[in-house]
C-alpha cells in the first residue's frame, strides 16, 4: 500500500471510530490484565511441601491479557463493534519447579506476553489500532474487518492467548485464529511463527494431539473461507507436514479440538458456525443455530475427505473432548467423549437461556464403524455436574483411559457475569458407578445411571483455570500424580497454585503455593517436564505486592483528524435517523474528497458503442427500401444493450489504485421497433428507446452525477473499497445494469441482466414497472437465458451469486405468480454461468471456469478470471431434480456464454450445442483483444447418460468465429436443423478490442460442410454454414428469428437484426429471409438515429 493510501485510512480510522474501554464488573476484576514482570521472581510463600516424586519441570498457563487496559468496544457512524470475552492478547504465566541437588525445591514465576506480529504492532503504535471485528452491529464489523485488512494485511489480532503444547522438544503458544508461535521456555520470549517449514498457511488449532506411537502431531486448521477445516499430520521431529487433508465442510465450523486414536482422527462438526455471507445479510458473524445438524466424523489418520464416515448426532456445542479411543471387538467402535452443551459460550453465552444450557456436561458418542449405529449419554446420568477444560494422563491420549480431570463450574457465579467461573475441580471414574444417589431420585437413577464424580471444591468466591495433570516419577497406575491449577480468592484478592493430589482427590490440597501477584483468570494450562541443567536463571528476585495493579488509561486522540475536505460532521447517538443522516454524508464526503471518476477513452473504432439520448417518445419511421413481407407478423423486435449515463463508462482513481468499468456495464437501454399492420396490409412502423429504470439507475439519474464507484475490475485493493463503499452507500455493490436480454412469461415482458432480478416493462411504452421476485420466491440475482419449459409454459430461471448458495435453479409457474420447484445445485465456486439447457426430460448446467472469486480478490488477485487449468463440467438435472440428482460430466476447458440448443437424442444420450471458446472475454483481457481463443466456434457435446462417456468436437471450422446463437424459439429443447448466429469480425474486433459481428451465419446441422479453403483436408464432423454478409465497416447486434405466420418448416421466417454503418453513421434494421439467407435483405429500414451496438434482441408478437 501506498504511504498516501496509509495516511488516509489512518485519518479514517482516527477521525470516525472511537475506543471505549468495556466496563468490569466487580465480579470481573480478575479477568482485568496485569503488568508483565519482566523478569522471574523467586517464590518463598508455600503452605504444605512440593512432594519427593514431582518432577522437575514448568507448569504454564497461557490466557488473555489485553494491552491497554483491558478489552476495547469502538463506536462510530458504522455502529459499535466489541471485543468478545475470550479475546484479549495472549500472556504465559509459568511457575517452575527446580530441584537442588539436596532434594530441596526452588520456585520461580514469570509472565510475559506472546509477542505476536500484531502485538508488536500495537506495542510499537502506543495505542488500540486493530478494530474489534467479531461482535456488534454487522456494518461496523464488516467494516472493522475491512478496514483491519486495509491497514494491516490481517483482518483480526493474533491474539495466541489459549493453549501451550510441546512437541520435538520444541514449545508453542496458540489460538486458533494463526499459526503458533515458538517460545523460549524458560525466558517466555517468543522466537518465531511456526508454520512448519512453509508448509502451514492458515489457522492452527488449539489443541493438537500427539498420534499414538509414532510421536506425530496431528493438528486441524479452521478458516471463515474455502477451505473451512484442513486436518495435518506433522512429523514427529516437527521438520515436515507429512498429510495434508481438506476435509471439504460446506460450513466453518468453529471446531475447537481434534481427537485421535490408534488409527483414526476424530472431527467435531457442529453448528457453531462463522459465516461472513451471514454477516452481510445482517446478521452475525459466528452464532451457534441449535436447528442445524450436529456430527462426528471419523477420518483413518493418512486418509482424505472421500475416506471419513460421518455420524449424525444430537444437536451440540462441544469445545473439548476428554479422549477418543478405539473399542469392542476388534476395535469396531470409536468412543469419543467430551464436554459438551446445548447452547455455545462464544461469541457470548446466551443468559436468559433456561436450566444454563450454555454451560458443558460430560457426554459419550459411541460410534459403530460398522453398522454406522450411534449411541449418546450423559457420563454423568442424573447427577448435573457442569464442567469443562478436561484433562487426563496425556500417556493415554488415544487409548481407553479409566479416569479424567475437569473444572466444576459454578453455575451461580457464571451466571452473574457472562463468563464461566470454576468452583471446584471433578475426578471421573469412566469404569466405576455412581452409588450415592439424592432423595427422590434412586428410581430415576437407575434409568440414567452416571459414572461415580468426586469433586474436590475450594472455599466460597475461589475459582481456577488452568488445571493440568502432572504424572507422579516412577508412577505405574493411571491416577498416579497430582493435578495443578491456578487458584484466585476473589475476597483476598490472592491468587495460588495448588497441587491435588489425584489419589485423594477430595482431601487436602498437598500444595499451596502464593504468587507473588494476582494471576489473571485463563484459559489452558500444562506442566512440562524440563532440565534446568543447560539454563542459568538470574537468582536476583524482587518481591511483588500480592496484587498489582494496573493503571487504566483510556485511549483519546490529541486531536481527531478531520479531512479536509469533509465538513464536521457531529456524532450524534440519539437518533437513528440523525445518524442514518451522518453517515450517509460522511460516506458521499470520502467518495467525493477521495475518489475522482474519469471518463473511460473510446476509441475511433469504438464510437458506437457510446451511449444515445432517449427520444421520450416514439417517432414513426417511412424510410425503407423493400418491404416488409406478407406473412410478417404484427409485433415487437426489442433489443437490449448498454447505454451509460454520464457520457460513457467511467473509472476512478483514488490514493487506493484505479477501478474501471468493464466493456458489458453500462446502464440497460431498450431500443423497440413496432410492426403495426394496417387494414390494407401495409406496415405502420414506429422506433423508440428507453432507459431500464433501475433503483440504482433513478439514484443516479436524481444525483445528476455519477455515484456508484466502479466495482469488477483494476487494482484489487480499490475494487474491495469500492464494493464497500457502494455497499455502505446504498446497500448494494454494483450498479443494477438490466442491459442485456428482453423476455416474456405469461404475456409480461422483462428486462434482465444476471447481477440482480428482472425489471417488467410495458411494452408498449418502455416504462419500467416494477422488479419482479416471484411474489418474493425469489430473493438472488436471475441469469439472462430463462428457457419455457416444454409442455407445461413453465419458465425454466437460475442464479447465480458470489456467495453460497454460488447456483440456484427455479421453475416459476406458467401464470408466473408461483416458484413451484427451487433447487441449490451445491457449487462449490462461483461459475459465471450465463445460459442454460433444457430438453424434455432434463436441466443442463453449465459449470465453467470463468469464476467470480472475492477470497482471491482478498489475495490481490482478480474479482473475474477465466482459469483453463480449472475444470469445466456439464450438469444434467432431472427437471424437478436437486443436487443429488444431478449427472456430471467432466469436459475439455472451456468459456461457454450462449447454448444455442439442447435435446435428448434416442433414450440415452443428451447433446449439447453451443458457441464455445478457450478464453474469456469478461471482464476484457488487461492487454487489448488480441487473441482469437476469446472467438468462439459453434461446438457440440454428447453426453452418454447411461455410460457416462463425453464425445466433444468443433461444428465450424477454425476460422468460423461465432455468437449470440438464435434458433425457432418452437424447437427448444428439442432436435432442431437450423440454427442462426452472429459472425465474428477479427480484424475489428481486434481493432476495438470489443467483439464486431460483420456477417450472419446459418447453422444446417443436419448437412455435412462441402467447402473446404485451400489446404484443408475434408472434415466429415464438419456442418455446412451459409453466410449472410455485410458491407465492410458494417456490423450487427441483437438478431432474432421472427416466424413466418402459417409457416410449416422449421426455417420458415426471418433474421431481423439492428445494423450500423461506421463510415455513414446511419443505423438501420435488416430483415433476412431464411430460405435465402446469403440473398439482399427483404427490407431495410433506416432508424432516425444512431442505435448503439448492444446485447440480446427478441421479436414478440403482440396485438395492438
């Protein structure tokens, strides 16, 4: 980014958002942050003796502790956005454990923060800079998360405040937002992001485990965008991922934990999901949605997403799971058990829930491999223990493990602060019953008999986190050790470490160890075995008050930096419409200060594609030679094309780069021709042209200047500020076109460009009626190329969008009040899919590798690219199919914008014809059209749906250029022997780096090619082609075929088609009989003025 650009977003972010320290409560004081000590200090206050056995090492607890004071809100014209409670950066607290050479004990603590990239950022700004992007109103969070990418490369902190892990020796902090980062264990420095040698480019989850008897981590990555969970095995010396899998979820799952056994790997998914398309819409980023499905998958641990054998299970929210492991004869089922609740604790715990469902019991999946049989239950049967951060003897991870660790919560406290407090710790006997049993409640029991609890609980307002086990030296039984925990008395305001013996887990803590400050609560916790041999602590310590305290400054700027440009503007919070009001002036104020629109350059060769005025009314034409034919029926050619207001296409430029207009946009100009026949047989005709009045269109035409920011092509970062921008405005990111097909359904007739619904116009007069959702059926964009149904008049509609659901197929009813069938064809990308197929039987879908992509547009690449090393597909759907039903068949790569037909021939086959190209030319290729791969041929593909075989080839020859196909509308869907199409100019095409159509083509499929050019040996596949040409510098836009009244054969009609002269300047439309296509027009009839190059035309009759 350039020093301008930063300067400027600086100002933004300093002038328009406002940090606001979140209050505390006084229940909350101990998850405030705290001073990092800058050295260890020597621990002398122990009650009770470290025990002979317990081994030398460091137990180290990560957990947050936010710079600044504590956790930040930010309000401004957006909304308010607000950190989450389990946010905050991260801080090690480590207590070691050194023995003298006499069997005496010295303690040490130090803390310090993780120093991650984005902690050095803000260490080094002296000030909150990263906007909170994950909770609050849905426009300051886009935005936060918007303007976080634009300044930093990153959309959110790495906060690496959850979890520590040792693996290879080696020590790692880690949340699961980024990659860990290596420390030094006995300084707490950190040393470096981990991504295993490059190998690991995403987030790392928190809990990796350690795959038994290799020493192999496995881990998991979670990411809001394709793909959402990558599972990894990385080597046990920590040098190379050795498997890689994307277990190809169609949801982020916030999948917290992993779990492994002697040969699976267990993946959590369930419906707490991040959702970004969720959160433009309105709503929030992560949620956990109850009404979704909830499984496990069990994946063997070197296998793909093809090999995991999923389970549904009941709905759930589970962070954490206790072990997995293999069971029954001949290991037939997996156990997996965990913590698990019916409501989620992130983003915040739902209070006004009944009975605490946010909050974790322990819960058994048993999983038969063989039957796919899944049996749940309660661990604890009838006795509601709530507990979470489970802990065993890590030597059983994997393995069938009689007992387990977890913190008890206590309801009542938790329930008062919105965040989960820990009473009291609880020991599970897996292989033992419960036997104590409350008054009233022994019948009930025995139908939900737990496994015996016991608990071993502090005294009143003290509460832990972190516990860890520690495994007795020597130790031979499972239990054998003791667990460790960071213990906080909320009344003394001191916090310890106590150590519990796990043999007499309800007795007395054996340990209790004074920290020499107060400890804030946290999250995990782990006690390393270390040697102390190789390092030298310095033994000069200082004592530490028991609390430190932390002087709270709440962040103000010196000055708000106002843009020049923009006037003061008062942030007023009072009034939804004052501020509605703000922002929307604010908003125009940045667009016009920062943002200057240019007009695109036409070329010579390109003067036609300028926009007309419109005539406001329509004008009688008398200016023909020929004459209309007899048998041409009375009715409408309508054509639709771009005719941009403003004087043209438009870029601009900001400090952020350059966007521009694509050579397809352009506000949607109809241009109608009516047929009036008179008593005596003669034609009245008469021309007039209107705009499509678009919402965006009436936005601009009552600005009187251009406003929508150019939004598909230029530099990646100001076409991401320009979709924002447009979005902010006026809640959409691209300008409504409706500029490239016309339409009818139940005598209604319709504009249509696929970026949004249809426009119904009155065809008599060109207005613009109204948008047209199918009574609100249909909510998303509506391709260009609807298809009538064959048989029933129903109309065949698709969508496609740039977030999931990427491709939905509708059919409305044939009086067009009703969707009666609506499908998601479950892409998954965004296929620019312009046209469809229809036969009798079948759907054809296009799946072609022109994709709209916005994450590659996040990684500075291209919002539209055409990638041939991408696959291309064609999908039959039964015609009221879904997803499942559909047959694909894999093709050669290609760009496919017009089918001229499809049909079923014999039983088993469905053949496709269409006009096919090895490039694209959408959006415009960034060094000019120079290559005929952008041209396309007449092509065919028959699909063999009983074998599945393909067999594709050419129709033309190699320089038979080819598009905007027509054919008698009566044979769609069915085998048909003619078809029509526009011919491609090269030479001028190249010269007005936009297509030029020159001739018009007439397709006989049933005839074999007779002419060959020099040179060319005889191709049988080959069909004949009749040509009908035009003067030089003459070309054609929006053909359609008009059939002839009576007419018996399929060819019985006209080609009519918009024509200009570019040396002349005069407009005219060509009528060409069919019968003798390469024959002089039947009629020309000269336009009063210039009617622009455009898109689709259509004839409809219609009576007068």
């Amino acid at each position: 980014m350039t020093d301008a650009a930063a300067k400027f977003l600086e100002a933004f972010v300093d002038s328009f958002f406002e940090f606001v320290d979140q209050p505390l409560l006084p229940s909350q004081s101990n998850f405030a942050p705290v001073e990092e000590l800058g050295e260890a200090v020597l621990v002398t206050s122990i009650q009770g003796r470290i025990p002979d056995d317990f081994p030398e090492g460091v137990y180290i607890r990560n957990g947050p502790n936010p710079l600044f004071g504590g956790l930040k809100s930010t309000n401004s014209i957006f909304g308010r956005s607000s950190h989450i409670w389990v946010e905050g950066e991260g801080m090690l607290h480590a207590i070691y454990f050194k023995r003298s050479s006499q069997g005496s004990w010295k303690v040490l603590y130090n803390n310090k923060h993780v120093e991650t990239d984005t902690y050095n950022i803000e260490k080094q700004l002296s000030k909150p800079s990263f906007l909170p992007a994950i909770e609050g109103d849905s426009l300051a969070i886009f935005s936060a998360y918007l303007l976080n990418w634009l300044r930093f490369g990153k959309v959110n902190k790495y906060i690496s405040n959850t979890n520590v892990f040792e693996h290879s020796g080696r020590f790692y902090s880690v949340a699961e937002n980024h990659i860990p980062q290596e420390i030094d264990i006995f300084t707490l420095k950190t040393i470096r992001n981990w991504n295993v040698n490059g190998a690991w480019d995403r987030p790392f989850t928190s809990h990796p485990k350690k795959a038994p008897g290799t020493g192999e981590l496995v881990t998991l990555g979670v990411a809001p965008a394709k793909p959402f969970v990558v599972a990894g095995i990385i080597s046990a010396d920590g040098e190379k991922l050795v498997q890689k899998v994307d277990l190809q979820l169609n949801r982020c799952t916030l999948c917290h934990d992993i779990g492994v056994t002697k040969r699976y790997i267990v993946i959590m998914d369930f419906p707490l999901t991040i959702d970004l398309n969720r959160l433009l819409r309105g709503g929030q980023l992560i949620k956990y949605n109850k009404e979704e499905y909830a499984r496990i998958g069990i994946l063997p641990r070197y296998g793909d997403a093809n090999s995991i054998k999923w389970f549904e299970v009941e709905p759930n929210c589970t962070f954490h799971i206790i072990n997995s492991f293999e069971d029954g004869h001949e290991a037939s089922s997996v156990v997996v058990r965990g913590c698990s609740s019916l409501d989620s604790l992130i983003p915040g715990p739902n209070l006004s829930l009944k009975e605490y469902e946010w909050l974790s019991r322990c819960h058994e999946w048993r999983l038969n491999m063989h039957t796919g049989e899944v049996k749940e239950k309660d661990v604890c049967g009838g006795n509601v223990v709530y507990m979470d951060f489970p802990v065993i003897n890590g030597n059983f991870t994997g393995m069938r493990n009689r007992y387990a660790y977890t913190q008890v919560v206590d309801a009542i406290a938790s329930s008062t602060q919105g965040a989960p407090k820990y009473g009291g710790l609880a020991k599970l006997y897996f292989e033992e019953s419960r036997t104590e049993f409350s008054k009233g409640e022994k019948e009930k029991e025995k139908a939900e008999e737990g496994v015996r609890v016991e608990c071993h609980m502090f005294d009143k307002n003290t509460f832990c986190s972190g516990a860890a086990f520690v495994p007795r030296e020597g130790g031979v039984e499972e239990d054998d050790g003791w667990i460790i925990a960071f213990v906080h008395n909320e009344d003394t305001i001191i916090s310890e470490v106590h150590i519990i013996d796990a043999k007499k887990f309800s007795g007395e803590v054996v340990t209790k160890i004074t920290m020499p400050g107060r400890v804030p609560y946290g999250f995990h916790g782990a006690f390393m075995q270390i040697s102390f041999q190789a390092q030298e602590h310095n033994t000069s310590f200082t004592t530490l008050p028991p609390y430190c305290s932390i002087h709270k400054t709440p962040f103000t700027s010196n000055s708000k930096l106002i843009l020049r440009a923009i006037p003061q503007i008062p942030l007023q919070n009072h009034a939804s419409q004052a501020i509605t009001d703000i922002k929307t002036k604010f908003l125009n104020a940045i667009v016009d200060s920062a943002f200057e629109f240019v007009d695109q350059l036409v070329l010579p060769s390109q003067t036609n594609f300028a926009p007309v005025e419109e005539l406001g009314e329509a004008m009688d034409i008398s200016d023909i030679e020929g004459h209309i034919p007899d048998h041409f029926p009375e009715g409408v050619y309508i054509r639709n094309g771009a005719n941009p207001l403003f004087g043209g296409l438009k870029s601009s430029k900001s400090v952020l780069g350059k966007t521009k207009s694509v050579w397809v946009e352009g506000e949607g100009m109809l241009h109608a021709l009516y047929f009036k026949r008179k008593n005596d047989g003669s034609y009245t005709i008469f021309y007039n042209n209107r705009y499509v009045q678009t919402a965006t269109y009436n936005l601009e035409k009552q600005s009187t200047n251009p406003l929508f920011l150019p939004a598909v092509k230029g530099d990646s970062l100001a076409v991401m500020c320009s979709m924002l921008l447009n979005w902010l405005r006026f809640g959409k990111l691209n300008k409504d076109y409706s500029n490239t097909n016309v339409f009818e359904h139940s005598n209604k007739f319709y504009s249509v460009s696929e970026n949004y619904i249809p426009q119904e116009i009155d065809i008599f007069t060109l207005n613009t009626l109204n948008y047209w959702d199918v009574n609100g059926a249909w909510n998303r964009p509506f391709a260009s190329h609807p298809k009538k149904v064959l048989g029933t008049g129903e109309l065949l509609i698709f969508g496609v969008d740039a977030t999931k659901p990427y491709l939905e197929i509708g059919i409305v009813s044939a009086d067009g009040k009703e969707l009666v069938h609506k499908a998601d064809i479950e892409l998954d990308r965004s296929s620019l899919c312009h046209d469809i197929g229809i036969t009798r039987r079948y759907i054809a879908i296009l799946d072609f590798p022109l994709i709209v992509d916005s994450n590659r547009l996040l990684r500075r690449g291209q919002l539209i690219k055409f990638d041939k090393e991408k696959y291309a597909r064609i999908g039959i759907m039964p015609l009221y199919g879904d997803a499942n039903s559909i047959k694909w068949f894999e093709v050669e790569p290609n760009c496919t914008f017009h089918l001229i037909n499809s049909f079923e021939d014999g039983h088993d086959e469905v053949v496709l014809w269409g006009c096919r190209a090895l490039d694209s030319i959408i959006p415009g290729p960034e060094d000019g059209l120079k290559e005929s791969e952008l041209f396309s041929r007449c092509y065919e593909w028959r699909l063999n749906m009983k074998s599945g075989e393909v067999k594709e080839k050419y129709l033309t020859g190699p320089e038979q250029f080819m598009d905007f196909p027509m054919i008698n509308a009566g044979f769609t869907g069915i085998k048909n022997r003619y078809a029509y199409t526009q011919v491609v100019d090269p030479t001028a095409s190249f010269a007005a780096d936009i297509p030029k159509y020159g001739a018009l083509a007439k397709l006989y499929f049933a005839e074999p090619c007779s002419e060959f050019p020099v040179g060319e040996t005889r191709q049988e596949e080959l069909i004949r082609v009749e040509y009908h040409r035009f003067e030089k510098n003459v070309f054609c836009t929006g053909s359609a075929f008009v059939p002839k009244e009576g007419g018996v054969e399929e060819d019985d009609g006209w080609i009519i088609t918009f024509v200009y002269n570019e040396d002349t300047g005069v407009s005219q439309v060509h009528i060409v009989d069919t019968k003798k296509f390469s024959g002089e027009a039947v009629a020309k009839i000269t336009m009063p003025c210039r009617v622009p190059y455009g898109f689709h035309g259509a004839f409809a009759s219609i009576s007068f």
